[in-house]
C-alpha cells in the first residue's frame, strides 16, 4: 500500500487540464474560501432590513455623527433605512425618476463631501444637499438639460463621466464642478477665470467612456477598450489627462474595486490588476476562460465587483447564461491568489457599511456588564458583538430584499452545499498504471458530517465513476473505506448542513494493480 497525500490545499484552477494541476489545487469549488492554509466553507447569509418598500436597485451606507444610515434606489424612487422603518426620501420636486430606466444596474452612488450622491444616468444626479435634508434634490447647480452616466469624487471635486448636453451625447467628455469644502456641493460646473471647474473630451472615437474611481493621488478614466490616467496639477488646466493603456479598458460601470494601493479590474476578457503603471492578468491559464464563458451574453452588464476587506477579497458577482440577476460570484483572496465560487441570491448591487444602523458606536465606557458577564455570555470577537462593523449588504432585487452577506450558516434558513472536487490525480505519477483506492484519510474540521466521494477514469479525459460515497463524523471517524479503480482518480468533498467545515488536506491510501 502507498500513500498520497495533500497539505493545505491552494484554491481552483479551471482553465488547465486536471491532469496538470498541482495537487494542493481543485479542479471545481462551490461555496468555498481558501484562507490559513484551508479550504473552509463561506459563512452564510440572513435577511435584515424587514422589507424593503420597492426592489432595490442600489444601496449606500452614509454615516453622519454618531448615526448610520442606508440609502437604497428602485426604478423610480429613493428610501432611507435607520434601523427601524425605511422612509421615503425621493426628491419632493421634480417627482419621481424617469421610468425609462432599463430597470437594472442603473443606479450608482457615493459619499462626497460627506453627502451621498446618487445617479441613475438618465435624471439629474441626485444628491442629499446638507446633513439635516429630508429628501434628496436634483444636485445643485448642474448644468441644464445635462445628464452623465457617472458622477465620482475626486479630492474636493465632483467628476462626471460620458455626458449628454441638450439631447447631444457627448461619450468622451469628462466634466467636473469648481472645488468644494466639506459638507459642500459645488458651486458652479460652468469654468470660468474665477472658478476651478472645467471639462475636456478625451479622443478615440468609438471607444466611449464607461466609469472612474480614485486610486492613490490619481483618478483612473476606463473606456471599453482603453483606460486613462488623470491627475490634478492646479493653474488654468486643473487636470492633466494621459493614456495609461490603449488595449484594456472595464466590462462594465461598477466592475472596479481597490485594494492596497492598486486597482482591480474586470475587463472585457480578463481579470486584470494595475497600480496606475503597470497591469498584469491574475486570471490566465487560471479561470478566465471559465468565467466568461458563464456570464450571461445579453445581461452582462450587471456585472460588477466588491471589496470585501474583511476577508482581503474580490468578489465578481454575475449573471449565469440565461439569468437577469447576479446569482454568481467568483471571489478571488489577493492575500493567497486562490479563486472560488460562491451563490448568490439573484442581487444587483453588494454595499459595504454598518449593516446595524442607528446605532452608536460600542465602547468600553458605555457598557454597564463586567468583563466576567461578558466572558459567560459572549464569544469575544464574534461577528455580531460589535453593530458598527463593516459588513456585506446584498440587494435582492430578484427577491426584494436585503441581505447580510458573509454571515452565519445558511442562506437565510435553507442549507446550502460547499462542494470541493479534484480530477486527474495520477497518484503513483504513472498515467500507465491502474490503482485502486482503499481509504480515504481526511485533514478536516467539522461540526457536522460530510461527504466523501472517490472516482475514477481510464482516460485523462473521460468521464468520472463516482463509485465510493462514504458519509464522515468527524466526532466519531478519521477515514473511510473506498474501491474506485482506474488510471485517474477523482476525490470530492460535499458538506451540506448549516455548520462550519474546513479541509487543511487529505490522505489517500492506494495499491498499484499494475499496467493495462
């Protein structure tokens, strides 16, 4: 008997044949993260906010003092949630927002200034005009007849993206307002001698402007197919605009998120990330090919990305083919370069923020319970001792409701199943050699039992016979039995019930039959 063995397994790698893989990685996940050296099955999801009173959209954290609250668009109106009743906050004049709307993935949103700004691109760009305001207005002194498919801050300034001026559309302009103190909103967005705003039309017609984000001291400008750099140097031009790359550009509006100083970016064909210099693929000859062939063709612009910092990750939420909604996301660790996959609740925007809001801020002063109560009564450092951490806030616009993502274990009651797989292992490093597994030994931890399953192919390509299905407490078992027989064997582990699982690797014990 010979034994093959895998320690702390890496993550999934999907474009390579499995025969070729290294053997810490697995050839498919579902529901699973790659973090300390294990596979661990994601946490769950549950229901927050009540009910929503229309489907969102779109959402946004906004704090102000000592409160916190949520913002969230549908097709035609805006609400405010602060913890206990959800309120309309729709502009009192001018009605409500254009029902021409495609009705998904138009809204977007961010915090200037410390005001939130909302725009759906096809109304004035909204924003909540001073702390204490009521409801949103059509934002101050913009331009008329003008509306811009993005607005972004940058420093003190506000920066819309691909205009259209008295019924014109203008894809390639950039246009930003005159420079603004905090809590403010620009003066004018008319330049003149006296005032810093301005606008410029960057070239390659066809190639049209599709969003920009900050990074470090520049803002990043991405096309379809090209991406520019701009940055402020003052005196009568404000901004200096350069071309950074002219061969990749962003999928989508919301398809880029920041982490450590660099930008990561879903292009139209790959999976890419730059510091404002220099880019490179994290996806080739890893899953690009995978996942773009999975999102679906007519819907793909409901793509978008999301920092969850928590846990130093990416995530990609996307529609399937044949789906409206993101029902997908593909997460990739920037920390351990591993990528998985994770199931979504059919959502069209992920918010980060304070996802118990209205509440002030938890200190040590304010508690009246000694350290002893807290130490029979809580698990210290559990997620949901502190209301003011950041967490994952999914709109359910499929659903009409909001989620906490990233959070217990089910999704929102019903169970859900992590599936880890890997094909092709040659275990002997033979392919000419027939062996046949006799147990299974895995490294894991669990609260509850799993499943394990070994096949086999003669063929480096056929299909797998899953002949061995064996169920492992872990309370009670350290291996288990198994007779699956060919030149390549395949191993899954499936773990469905509402607990904690985590492989840091597994043990196979085999005999070579010899060569056929």
């Amino acid at each position: 008997m010979a034994t093959f063995q895998v320690i702390n397994p890496k993550g999934m790698i999907k474009d390579t044949n499995d025969t070729a893989l290294p053997k810490e990685f697995f050839s498919h996940t579902e529901n699973a993260r790659f973090e300390d050296g294990a596979a661990k099955k994601i946490l769950g999801q549950d229901q927050v906010f009540g009910t929503p009173t229309v489907a969102p959209y779109f959402a946004i954290n906004w704090t102000t003092g000592a409160n916190s609250y949520w913002f969230y668009a549908g097709t035609a109106k805006i609400y405010r949630y602060d913890g206990s009743s959800h309120a309309n906050f729709t502009r009192s004049s001018g009605g409500d927002y254009s029902t021409n709307l495609t009705g998904v993935g138009n809204w977007i949103g961010s915090i200037f200034n410390g005001l939130p700004i909302l725009n759906n691109g096809v109304d004035d760009p909204q924003a909540l005009a001073s702390t204490g305001a009521s409801n949103f207005s059509d934002l101050p002194n913009w331009p008329a007849n003008t509306t811009c498919k993005v607005i972004r801050p940058y420093k003190n300034f506000l920066v819309s993206l691909n205009l259209t001026e008295s019924s014109t559309n203008l894809p390639n302009k950039v246009r930003w307002g005159a420079s603004a103190e905090n809590l403010t909103l620009p003066s004018t967005w008319v330049a003149s001698s006296t005032n810093d705003a301005g606008s410029v039309t960057l070239g390659d017609a066809g190639d049209f402007i599709i969003d920009g984000f900050p990074l470090k001291q520049s803002f990043i400008i991405y096309k379809e197919n090209s991406t520019y750099l701009m940055n402020f140097i003052g005196g009568n031009l404000v901004f200096s605009f350069q071309k950074l790359f002219d061969d990749s550009g962003v999928l989508s509006r919301n398809c880029v998120a920041e982490f450590n100083g660099n930008h990561f970016v879903v292009t139209a064909g790959d999976l890419i990330i730059h510091n404002g210099v220099r880019k490179k693929s994290v996806a080739t000859n890893v899953i690009k090919r995978t996942l773009f062939a999975e999102i679906d063709s007519t819907n793909y612009a409901n793509t978008f990305v999301t920092h969850n910092k928590q846990k130093n990750e990416i995530w990609v939420s996307y529609p399937t083919v044949g789906s409206t909604f993101c029902n997908k996301a593909l997460i990739w660790n920037y920390n351990t370069n591993s990528f998985s996959f994770r199931d979504l609740p059919d959502i069209l925007h992920i918010s980060t923020g304070i996802v118990n809001p209205g509440t002030s801020p938890v200190v040590w002063s304010g508690q009246s319970q000694t350290w002893d109560t807290y130490s029979t009564t809580e698990n210290w450092g559990m997620r949901t001792f502190n209301p003011t951490e950041t967490s994952i806030l999914m709109s359910s616009t499929g659903d009409t409701k909001f989620f906490r993502g990233d959070n217990g274990f089910d999704f929102a009651g019903s169970d859900f199943t992590m599936i880890l797989e890997r094909k092709g292992l040659v275990l002997d490093g033979n392919p000419n050699t027939v062996k046949q597994v006799r147990k299974v030994t895995p490294r894991f931890s669990s609260t509850g039992s799993a499943e394990i399953f070994v096949g086999s192919s003669m063929t480096p390509d056929g299909t797998y016979s899953y002949k061995t299905q064996q169920t492992i407490n872990p309370d009670s078992q350290n291996k288990v039995d198994a007779r699956s027989t060919g030149k390549y064997i395949a191993i899954k582990f499936q773990h469905t019930s509402a607990t904690t699982f985590e492989l840091n690797g597994y043990d196979l014990e085999y005999e070579v039959l010899g060569e056929r």
